[in-house]
C-alpha cells in the first residue's frame, strides 16, 4: 500500500519548500522551510492555486488578535494531498481537494445549534499557509472540512470555496428575502462580485454600489445593476430602496449608513470585517421606528464550502474573471502589492509551477 511508504520518498521530492511568511505587521519575507511531516490525522497539500483574498491584505497590514507571528500567509488554495497521517484515509492520497479553513467539533454548543461556523475549537488549528509549496491541513478540517475537486474543474476557480462559502453563509443569514425584490451590496471588490454572481440564484437583484465607476462593467458582467457613490451620499438618494443592504467594505462609516438604505423592515448584513478595536454608530430612531434588522455574518460551515464548491463545479458560478493575474510563487510580493493598491480583483499563485 502507498500509504505504508516513506511519505519523503514517494510523495515529498524536497525535503525544504518555499515560503513566503509574515513576519510582522507590514513585513513579510521568503523563506525556506522544512516541508511539513502530517501528524496524527493531518494531511500534507501540495499547493496547485492560492488566490490572495482582502484578509491576507488585512492581516499584512494590521495584524491579527488571534494570529501569532511569524506565519505562512494565504488560505485560499487547491492542491493535491501529498501525505496523511497516522489514522488517516490513505484513499486521500493523489486527490484534489479543498480545505476549509476551520474544521468544527460537531459537539459544542455553536456546533449544535447551527453555528458550525462559530466552532470555537475548529478555529483553533486552521488551514493556513498556502503561499507555500506544501501545507499543512489540521486534523480536524481533514475529518469534516475537506473537499473533493470535481476532476475538470480549475485548481484556480476551486480555490474560490472559501470566500464564495462565506458569501453563501451570508445569503443564509439573510433568509428569507421577497422575491425578485433589490438588494444592495455595498463595495467593488471581489467578493461583492460573488454577492452579484449568486443573487440571481437567491431569487433577488442585485445592485452594487461603489465609489469606483471602472467597476461597473464587472458589475454589469455578472449581472448586477451598478450604482456610483463616489460623489458621496447625495448619489445614493438615487437608490430604489432594498430589500437588504450587505456590507462589503468593512468600513464602519458604510455599516452606519446601510439601515438608510433599505425599505422600512429591511436587513443589514454586516459582512466586511472592520479593523480590530472598531466601533460603529447607528441611528437609533432609524432601527426602531423602521425596524431594520442588523444582522452579523463570518466564515460558513462545510455544508455551505461543499455547496460552494458544487456551485464552482457545475459552472452555475464562475469566479475566474475575477483573476487579474496569475503567476508563479515568486510573484506574490508584486501582487500583493497590486491587489493592497486596489489595482485588479484578486491574483493567484501556483507555487507548483516553480
Ligand atoms: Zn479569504
Ligand atoms: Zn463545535
């Protein structure tokens, strides 16, 4: 059996992998580390794909509360599994799959009432490394959190499970929505295209509005109407009220002013992470006398990672024309300074490609 060799022989030809790690905040740098050996459980990747995602920006930027430095950055990746460990599947071996980033216990108290994604112990060893050669994937993503890949579909477009989960997740918390009725995503990034992508499956329309009018015919393209804020309030005046309004910027200021922009008992999903330490302000008499719902939205659970991925496969949701670019691992210092300037969507990796 494959899986009783030598991992290093069969599957590892180095023994060292290229890393690109934070190492600070604003500081990060290539490295050469010993390729990880799976414990009890784990799986060992090899990245085909990593996209850079806004939080990888966030976390360079800013730090994290709750993410020790040094690290291997990116989360967003395919690949294939090259080693598992001990007590593992040896039938993963060779397989393309996805990790999710957070593998849930099942058995606590968020688990049990249908946050899975809330899983305190499932967020405690993530998936989290992918600009590397290999990486490692916790114990507990591998037993609840890791996904087959479609053979056809694109090692770049299945790396897109992870945001588009989320944004699944966040149609959930919206649930249920009039149909047909407008709903208003507030930003231009990515992820506000997957929000467009997908409304029409959720019965809604959707409009983007974003200060950055040379993103309307992205928005157009996946079949959002697109609003120009970029003179500031007096534009959005213009806007049919929404049914909801999803917050896609993480910036405090547009949470205050969403329950403004939607129909008196409309929702607001708070969707973009804020900076750590931020407070929002809202108008009272706005969320009472119109009873605007304010509603939280974070990470997804695996049943919306694997919906998210049966969506990417069937092609009902194609994320590859949000890649401005894609190159090789020693690429990344470019786009991640490309993608923070707010130059193109999003830029994947294939650190297998050299
Ligand atoms: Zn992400
Ligand atoms: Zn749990």
């Amino acid at each position: 059996m494959v899986a009783r060799l030598p991992f290093s022989v069969f599957r590892f030809p180095i023994l060292r992998l290229r890393a690109f790690v934070q190492t600070g905040i604003g500081e990060y740098a290539e490295r050469e580390l010993p390729v990880p050996r799976p414990g009890p459980g784990e799986a060992v990747v090899r990245v085909h794909a990593a996209v850079i995602c806004g939080t990888d920006i966030k976390l360079l930027k800013r730090g994290h509360a709750r993410i020790a430095l040094p690290r291997t950055m990116g989360h967003e990746l395919c690949g294939e599994v090259a080693a598992v460990g001990d007590g593992g599947d040896p039938a993963l071996l060779g397989a393309r799959v996805v990790p999710g980033i957070s593998g849930p216990c099942g058995a606590c108290p968020e688990c049990l009432g249908g946050f899975s994604n809330l899983c305190e112990s499932g967020h405690a060893d993530q998936t989290w490394g992918a600009f590397a050669e290999y990486v490692r994937v916790p114990a507990s993503v591998v037993r609840t959190n890791l996904h087959r890949v479609p053979e056809g579909l694109p090692a770049a477009a299945a790396a897109f499970v992870d945001p588009l989960a989320s944004v699944l997740h966040g149609w959930n918390r919206l649930r249920p929505l009039p149909r047909g009725s407008p709903v208003l995503v507030y930003g231009a990034g990515a992820i506000a295209f997957l929000w467009a992508a997908t409304a029409r499956l959720q019965g809604v329309r959707c409009v983007i509005a974003a200060r950055r009018p040379e993103r309307r015919a992205v928005a157009e393209s996946f079949g959002a109407d697109f609003l120009d804020v970029s003179g500031g309030r007096p534009a959005e005046s213009g806007l049919a009220p929404a049914a909801a309004a999803i917050d896609a910027t993480g910036d405090p200021d547009v949470w205050s002013r969403l329950p403004f922009l939607v129909s008196p008992g409309g929702k607001v999903l708070l969707y973009g992470g804020c900076a750590p330490g931020a407070t929002a302000s809202f108008d009272a008499a706005r969320l009472h006398y119109a009873e605007i719902s304010l509603i939280g939205s974070f990470h997804s659970t695996p049943g919306e990672a694997a919906e998210a991925l049966a969506l990417l496969a069937s092609g009902a949701v194609d994320p590859l024309p949000l890649l401005t670019a894609t190159g090789r691992l020693a690429d990344l210092p470019a786009f991640l300074e490309a993608q923070a300037r707010g130059d193109g969507l999003r830029h994947a990796i294939r650190p297998d490609a050299g």
